[in-house]
C-alpha cells in the first residue's frame, strides 16, 4: 500500500475514534480510545516523515534527469512524466506563455500510464492557469466542486473537476508558463505539501524549459543561416554562370519571385541619364506585367530600399536598389496583395547586392567584347591596307634587282637587301596580326589531316637550314625511324615549328646547339625543341605567351621581332587540340615542347 493511502485510511480511523470518544461510554474505554488515537497519532507522523523524505529523493532523481537532454520535446515529456510520478496526479498538463502574444499555449499533456493524452481528454480549467501566471502563486483545492474560488467556472462544472493543484513556471524572475495536474473522480488528492513540492520542482522545470527552449532557438537560427548561406551561393553560381546582361536579369528576376512568394517582380536598370528602363518584369504564373510609372519613379539615387504598403485595391511594393561606386544603377522591385514580411526585405535587399556585382560584371565584359571585336576589325582592316603596298614595294624592288631600270651598284644592292628584308619583317608581322585577329573572331581556316610529324620537322628544317650553319650553330634531330602519325593542319604544325626553331637560332649564340625531338607519348605526340641559348628569368616566363612581351634583356632587344610569334603558336596549338609549355634556365637555355592529337577522337 502506497503511503498516502495509509495516511488517508489512519485519518479514517482517526475520524472514526473522534465519533466514539463522543458517545457516552465507560471510563476504562474512553481511556482505551485516548490511548489509541495518541499512538494513531504517532504513527500517522511517522509515515508523513517517511512520505515526505520518499518525496523529497524522488524530486531529487527526478530533477536530475532535467539536464539530460537539450530537445524541447523530450524536456516536455520529462517534465510532465515527473510531475505526475511526484504528485500522482491522473493527468499533467504543461503550458508556456507566448512572448510576442501573451497567448496560452498547451505544448504538452500526459496520464499516469506516460502516455499522451488524446484531444478529447485535454479539458483543464484555463481560468485556474491564467490565474496561476497573473498571480505568481501556485494553487491547490481537494474538491474544486465545493471550492468557492472554483466551484461557478464552467470548466470545473463540465469536466467535473475536483482535485486540482497548478503552480507557476518561474525563469529568471519571469513567468514562462503553468504546470497544472487534477484528478476528475477523487476529492483529496493534493494538499499543500504537494503544492510546495510541486512549486520546488517548478522552478528546475522551468530552468530546464527555458535552456530547451535557447538550445532550440538557436539551432534554428544556425539552421536558417546555413540554408540561407547556401541559397545565398546557389544564387552567386547562377548569377555568374554566364556573363550575359539578360541572363543576370533573369536569374535576378526568377530569385526574386521565388525567394519572396511575390505576385510580381521587375528588374530595371538606370541608363546614364539616371532614367529608369524596365527591362524584364513577369508574375508567378509567367506572364509579364506592368510596372506603374509612380512606382518606378520611388527608385532613389540614394540607394535606400523603400516600402509602399497596400492600400485598398493597391498591392504593396518593395523597392530594393542596387549600386555600384556608391550611385544606383538598378532595383529588383515586387509586389504583393498583401505585407511584404521583414524577412523577405531583407532578402531582396541581399538579392540586390549580389546582383549590382553580376550586373556590373556582365557590363564589363561586354564592353570587353565589343572592345575585342573593334580591335579585331581594326587589326583586319590594318592588315588588309597594307598588304597591297607591301606587295608593291617587294615586286618593285625585285624589278630593280633584275635591272629593268638599268645596271645597280653594290651600294644600291645593299640598300635594296635591307629594304627586301624589311618587307620581309612587315610581312611577317602582318601574318601574325591577321592568324590573331582570324583565331579571336573564330574565322580562322584549319584543314586538319592525318601527319607525319618527322616530314614537318625536316620541311622546316631545310628552309632555316641555311640561318644555323651562318652562326655555326650545331642542329641534332631526334626522330624515330617509325612514323609518328598526328591530326593536324600540315601547314600550321610547319608555321608553329618554324616559330621555335627561329626563337632557339636567335637567342643561342654562334657554336650554340639547337636540337629536335620527337616522340609517342600518352596517346599523343611530343615535339621538343632544345637550345643552349641565354635562357629566360623566371619574373619573364610568366609573361613570355602574352601578346607582343619582349623580354628587357639587351640581347634579346638586339634580335628584330614584335612578341607576337609565340601568342600565335599556342592558340594554334590550343585550335588544333595539343598543349604547349616550356622549361627554361637563365643563361642556361631552354626547352619548349608542344603536343599534337593523334586522332580527330582525341582533340
């Protein structure tokens, strides 16, 4: 038998020896009855301190397991599962008062099997919560039917409520709920020693509530930001997928009606003038819409976001302006039936700023483009004009050499050999400005065929022959006897050659070495052209594939050339599906090395 139960059986017998002490009885048994309800007594004390010190241990097992667990539900659940265990309650109901409404909500309801209770068994008293958390005092009645604080409250009538006890959930000087249990047959059940038990445990509950209820904010909050951080980069990928004006706005547009839930959306963009042109505007279901003038004009050169709210039939409006060096040069603008929430402000707001970025970026790449395309007309057009008085000039100066004008002297010869020569530089210039200007705008002509490499090699070979042996310059070939078989155009593979070799006979001195190699490597084949020349720094090789780079070095400076040969080579390495590198010492020499498909397959 539980102790409360005999507490409650020896006040039946207390009450029962009260009746007969009154009745007119013998002297011996009204002595015998005395003695009897002092050992009562005794006894009935000694339980209560042992029901009590039992109690007290069960809230100390019980407020220990609090801090077990951070999950606001599995708190819940233990504390209502306690408070039962201590009060043994038929049913525990928890309730946290809402911060921003001061509403009432019920987050938790179990019975004495720890089980949670169905809605059809959720009747409480509300007015006795609310009365617990208005006062701060917690409450206790052994029958709420006969109670006058309880005994007119319709909740009490209809749920037949009796034994009721509630006490306040207390967390740093403030009151975060109610704890509430009743029992809706018995009368009796709780008396103040329970409510001061239960206002004891009350206040650990609510610590642990409350450390719950953090935990579970800010996880959320982490949670939110993460996702946020990751939408946040979804967005700058798409953005900066593609350097088109249109496309940036689209993106812009399709983030802004999704990230919102807008019924429509704009992005217009400030021409220099400081005028507003809507360039892309459409609703949820696609379809473009109108953006009023009135709106439009609300864009501020301040950058500062504006909120029109609505007003009768009219939508409200969220402006959100991106800029660039501090002036606006757009806004993404949408609108809603209803309020645009603070959240979805603050959205738009980083939408715009991720967008001012991609838009000034498309920006500069087009004006990139068009500034290439200026470039590569004007190179095309330059190259064009003159080749026809290069023409000119080199068949006259053959004409004179023949003697068609009369007999030349030796000095009018030489005067004829350096302008020969000249032209003969201009023309090579002109070849490389136009092979750049036709691979830039695409309109380069390959005619790619199956090779041999070993037949490029000795054509270049034999038409630089003549420029080594005048510097006594020493040329090794490395050649298998087996054909090295490659995809590519005869006649670019021969100009990429002649491009090296040239470079390894003007920067080795006289004696130096040259060599070439060639050789199968990894599916495709490897070109090796080797010198013992005056090598290149290694602040240089950074530069060497740049347009028109020269190194400062004096002997290189003394060797004509424009810096334009090796930029050539390696985007006509690049077009015909090869790489190009090189290895290089200062003063020791280099090595630049190329590589060519061996199939159409492997390009």
């Amino acid at each position: 038998m539980k102790k409360e139960q005999q507490i409650n059986t020896l006040n039946e017998l207390e009450q029962a020896l009260n009746s007969l002490e009154k009745q007119t009885l013998p002297i011996d048994t009204r002595g015998a009855i005395h003695n009897a309800k002092s050992r009562l007594s005794q006894f009935k004390r000694s339980i209560e301190q042992d029901a009590g010190q039992g109690r007290l241990a069960a809230l100390y097992r019980v407020s220990q397991s609090l801090g077990v667990s951070l999950n606001l539900d599995d708190v819940l659940t233990q504390v209502m599962d306690a408070v039962i265990q201590l009060t043994n309650a038929e049913r525990g109901f928890l309730t946290l008062v809402d911060k921003d409404s001061s509403n009432l909500n019920l987050v938790a309801a179990r019975n004495i099997q720890q089980e949670n209770l169905q809605r059809e068994d959720m009747n409480v008293s509300r007015t006795v919560i609310r009365s617990v958390i208005e006062s701060g005092s917690g409450v206790v009645t052994t029958d709420a039917q006969d109670d006058p604080r309880f005994s007119d409250q319709e909740s009490v009538i209809i749920n037949a409520l009796r034994s009721i006890m509630c006490a306040p959930l207390r967390a740093r000087r403030q009151i975060i709920g109610a704890i509430y249990v009743d029992n809706r047959a018995r009368s009796g059940i709780f008396t103040q020693d329970d409510l001061d038990l239960l206002n004891t445990f009350a206040t650990q509950a609510a610590v642990a509530i409350e450390n719950a209820q953090l935990y579970t904010r800010t996880d959320q909050a982490l949670g939110a930001r993460v996702t946020e951080l990751e939408t946040l980069s979804l967005i700058d990928q798409e953005l900066n997928a593609q350097l088109d004006l249109d496309h940036v706005l689209l993106i812009t547009r399709q983030w802004a009606l999704k990230g919102t839930k807008a019924a429509e959306g704009w992005v217009v963009l400030c021409n220099d003038e400081d005028s507003v042109t809507n360039l892309v505007s459409a609703s949820q279901e696609g379809d473009a819409a109108e953006l009023d003038d009135w709106v439009i004009a609300g864009i501020s050169l301040d950058t500062a976001p504006k909120l029109f709210p609505a007003k009768d039939d009219t939508p409200s409006y969220f402006i959100a302006p991106f800029s660039h060096t501090g002036k606006t040069i757009g806004a993404i603008i949408v609108s809603h039936p209803e309020t645009i929430s603070a959240s979805d402000q603050q959205f738009l707001e980083r939408l715009a700023a991720r967008a001012a970025a991609a838009v000034e970026n498309a920006r500069l790449y087009a004006a990139i483009e068009f500034a290439n395309e200026a470039k590569s007309q004007f190179v095309s057009i330059v190259t064009h004009e003159l080749r026809i008085p290069l023409t000119s000039i080199k068949g006259y100066t053959d004409l004179i050499r023949q003697g068609i004008v009369g007999e030349t002297t030796d000095q009018q010869n030489e005067f004829l050999d350096v302008i020969g020569n000249n032209v003969g530089r201009m023309a090579d210039l002109i070849s490389d400005l136009s092979d750049i200007s036709r691979i830039e705008r695409g309109n380069i002509n390959l005619k790619p065929e199956i090779i041999t490499v070993q037949t490029q090699v000795l054509e270049t070979l034999s038409s630089l022959r003549h420029k080594l042996e005048e510097k006594s310059q020493n040329l090794l070939t490395d050649l298998p006897n087996k054909p090295l078989e490659a995809y590519a155009d005869p006649s670019r593979v021969v100009q990429v050659l002649t491009n090296l070799v040239s470079n390894a006979w003007k920067y080795t001195p006289e004696g130096g070495e040259i060599s070439i190699r060639a050789y199968p490597n990894n599916g495709q084949i490897c070109v090796e052209v080797t010198d013992t020349g005056i090598g290149i720094s290694k602040e240089e090789q950074t530069k060497l594939f740049t347009q028109f780079f020269r190194s400062e070095s004096a002997v290189v400076r003394e060797q004509s050339g424009w810096g334009l040969g090796l930029s050539v080579t390696r985007r006509l390495i690049d077009i015909m599906g090869g790489e190009i590198g090189f290895n290089s010492k200062l003063d020791k020499g280099s090595t630049f090395w190329f590589t060519l498909p061996t199939s159409a397959k492997s390009q």
